[in-house]
C-alpha cells in the first residue's frame, strides 16, 4: 500500500515536472518579428492629418479604406465588400462589410463609415484631408449596411481617394492621440522620434498577418540603418543605395520600380527659364543614362515625363530624347544665355538627389553652363522651395499616386503646389476634362497629350524612376512592390 503511495505521488511530481516544462517551452516560443526602419517619424496618427509617404506606406497597415489597393495599383473591395458608381459619375453607393472590427474591438457599423466620410470631406467642421473629398455634395446612409455619396460634378480621380481610412465615430475627439482602425495590425506602441510598434491584429476580418509584430525604428542617418542591418539589430531595410547591395549578399535583394518621378525642375517664372527654348537646351545637354548608371548603379527607368510606366495605359510611350550638346548651345545662343550660370537647391537628405545634381552639373559644363548646387535641409526646402517657389534649379522626387489626376494636376495653373510655375490654357483644358468624364477612352487621351505638352514645353526635366532596393533577411518571404508608398506587412512571414 505504502508502495502505491510513493508512486503515486511520483506520478504527480513527474505530471507537475511535464507540465511545468510545456509552460516554459511555450514561454519560450519567439514572436515572429520584422524589424525595419524609416528614415522619418511619421507625421500624424490621424489619418485625416497624414500628409508624407513615409507615413503612408506603414500606417496603411493600420488603417483601412472603403477600398484598397493591390500590387498592380487596382482598387478592391475593402471595408465595402461592393459599391456601384450612377451613369452620370455623381452617385457612388457602397454596400459595407459585416463582421468588422475595430482594434478596441467595437464591431463596424454604417455610422462609423458616415462619420468618417464627413470627417475627411469637411462636413463636421474640420478641414477635408484633400481637396478631392471638396467634390462630395452629400453623404446618406441608406439602410443598415449601404451609405451614399453623392459628389457636385463626375470626378473620375474620386474613387481613389477611398483608400482613406475609417475609424469609429466614438472615437471622434481622440483621432490624434488613440489611433484606431481596421487594418491587419494595430499599433501596440509609439514612442515619437523613436519607434514605432504595430502588433497582429487577431479579430482582423480578412486574412490575418502572418507575423506577430512589426517594430520600425526611426533612423535619419542612412549609414546607421545599414549597419542596423549588418550587425542584425534589423532584419529588413526598405531603401538600399545600389553602390551598397554587394555588401548584402547574405541577404534577400529585391527591386522594381517605385512609381517615383526623379525631376530637375526649372522654375519657369524665373529669368532665363521663363524661355521655354533655355529649358529645352538644359534638356539637350543633360546625359540621363550617365546619371542612372552614376546615381542608381543602372537601377532606373529613363523618363520625359511626369508619369512612370507602371502607371500602365495612362502613360505615354518615350520617343527617344537624345543628349545634344551643339543643339543646346544654339538655343542658349538665340536666347542670349550663353555664359548662364544659376543656383539648384537640393534637399540634403536625399543623397540620390545631391549626386544627380553634381553630375547634371559637369554635363551643363559642356554648353558653358556653370550651376551652383546648394544643399538645403528638408524642412527648408519645403518652406522655401515647394511653397515659396523661391529658387532657380532643384532636383526632388515627386511620389507616385493610384490615379493619373493627383499625378498630372500638379501642373495645373491654379493648383497650390505648382512649385514649377508651368501655366498652359490647353494642358489645364486636358486635366479638367479628364477629371469630368466618365467615359475611359476620353481620360486615357486627355491624360496622354496632357504628358506630351509636358514633354515638349520642357515643363521640368524628367530623368528616371529610380528603382527601389529593398533588403530582407533570407528567412522572410512575402514582400511584394505597390505602385504607391505602401509595404504590406501582412503578406509577410518569416520561415522557421
């Protein structure tokens, strides 16, 4: 009896042993973790104040509209699960998903989505997050799960706008403070300046992220990011510079174009460059496969126009623009610029952009053209150069969007941002008319002789859609390339 005893009691220490192992080895079990970098803090946890692209590319994660994008810039069915757009382009009726949830874990309703559609068009006395959502005239809920907007005119840049994202009407006087939306992750932790923490969000409607957490630290410097990476403190960086990619060949390194615009932006309201044939002869002395195989290591597309080719249909096709350097010195004969010599103005954060504007600057030796390159802080350079448009030369990159309208409008006459000063009657004509028709074939056109105006008035020079490198530990998969700042951690996993 007393054997049994003893036994039994052995069976329940060696029953307590096993079970107190299982605990700790699924203590131990390690979250799947990407840990990246942006070389920016994000700029607003509202995602009706978020105005840069690095702040969309990670919070599009978080947030979700009544549509989203895919990897080939089309928009799906979100947070709308279906919409119909009326004949005459006014009425967009959208049909909501059931069974969302927020990250509180408040389910979605129909008057969360009529809040937030109010809240970015202006109609609760805040200011609209664009100027698109101006356009709507009204917003009606029509029953439990379908809501109406009803725009002053057809707009056909509209819908893309619907990428914006809905959060919780209870919400409404905490938007900057306590972030809360749809999206595959939730942010668990921000600390400004520092890092932020988005974690899986487990009540996520659609099909769940794959890894547990995703941490980016903010890292200005971009040779501290790198060493991040060698020295493993990171697994992923987002922006390689090409020269670098053979020191990562332990690594998963991947590229394709970014839907980025490289320009070297002439202000045409500044003398000599309100002549249109000085442009043009810039243009002719400019050798833009130097300058991709220079700046890019090759890893660049070569453009004439605002528009990359990933846009698809509504870009036009290149013709050929040749370096022609006799050509350039006649024009800036007949203009009487012979000995120009100016000043272009580049952001000093964008090592790329610095290193095209020093060998624009020996290719301009050769039409006797002397430019002086001044670096400028970034916040200078949106002050002064982007707002101000208090310069002479610059050299930037103009992100890309989903829609050709936010893309080409920036030359427009009227809008607020036309740093470039370019004003033409026949090119607004284009736009606007775009903008209005419902009908495909009339955009498609209108945006292409939009681009050829563009090209042939040498509103700016347009050098290459540089090729984004992304680095990747080799046990992570899944990274895939948007037309638009956007990296979709929840396609990601990281193999065991």
């Amino acid at each position: 009896m007393k054997n049994l005893k003893i036994m039994a009691k052995v069976g329940v220490v060696t029953l307590l042993g096993m079970l107190l192992l299982s605990c700790g080895k699924e203590e131990k079990v390690e979250k799947k973790e990407i840990k990246t970098t942006m070389s920016m803090d994000i700029d607003s946890l509202n995602p009706y104040k978020m105005v840069s692209s690095g702040t969309e590319e990670i919070m599009l994660n978080v947030f979700e509209g009544l549509l989203m994008p895919n990897t080939k810039g089309e928009l799906i069915p979100a947070i709308a699960e279906e919409y119909s757009v009326s004949e005459d382009g006014l009425y967009y009726t959208f049909k909501i998903r059931e069974g969302i949830k927020f990250h509180n874990g408040n389910p979605l309703d129909v008057k969360d989505v009529e809040f937030s559609l109010k809240r970015m068009s202006g109609k609760d006395g805040f200011p609209p997050s664009s100027a698109l959502f101006q356009e709507i005239e009204d917003i009606k809920v029509l029953d439990g799960n379908r809501v109406q907007i009803k725009l002053k005119e057809a707009d056909s840049a509209f819908i893309y706008s619907l990428t914006e994202g809905i959060v919780p009407d209870e919400n409404a006087d905490q938007l900057d403070k306590n972030p809360i939306g749809t999206g595959p992750f939730r942010i668990a932790q921000y600390d400004r300046e520092q890092q932020l923490v988005l974690d899986r969000f487990d009540d996520y409607w659609g099909e769940k992220a794959k890894v547990d957490r995703v941490t980016i630290f903010v890292v200005p410097n971009n040779e501290t990011a790198f060493l991040k990476l060698l020295s493993g403190e990171i697994n992923m960086l987002s922006r390689v510079d090409s020269k670098r990619v053979n020191e990562l060949k332990n690594f998963n390194n991947i590229s394709a174009p970014q839907n980025t615009v490289q320009i070297f932006a002439l202000n045409n309201d500044v003398k000599p460059f309100d002549d249109e044939r000085v442009r043009k002869a810039i243009n002719l002395a400019i050798n833009k496969d130097e300058i991709i195989a220079g700046v890019m290591g090759g890893d660049g597309i070569k453009l004439e126009t605002n528009m990359s080719p990933v846009m698809g249909k509504f870009c036009i096709d290149n013709i050929g623009e040749k370096q022609n350097i006799e050509e350039a010195k006649k024009l800036l004969t007949e203009s009487g610029n012979s000995n120009l010599t100016f000043t272009i103005k580049v952001p000093s954060n964008y090592q790329m952009h610095v290193d095209t504007a020093q060998i624009i600057a020996e290719q301009l030796k050769n039409i006797g053209v002397t430019a002086k390159i001044e670096t400028i802080e970034w916040t200078t350079w949106l002050s002064d150069v982007y707002s101000g448009r208090k310069y002479e030369g610059t050299i930037v990159g103009l992100s890309g969007k989903l829609d050709p309208y936010s893309i080409l409008r920036r030359y427009t006459s009227d809008y607020k941002s036309n740093f470039f000063n370019f004003k033409d009657v026949e090119y607004d004509e284009l736009i606007q008319n775009a903008k209005e028709s419902t009908v495909d074939e009339i955009i498609v056109t209108n945006y292409k002789k939009a681009q050829e105006i563009l090209r042939d008035k040498q509103a700016a020079i347009y050098i290459m859609d540089p090729k984004l490198i992304t680095t990747l530990d080799k046990k992570i998969s899944g990274f895939e390339y948007y037309p638009l700042s956007y990296i979709n951690f929840s396609k990601m996993n990281i193999e065991e």
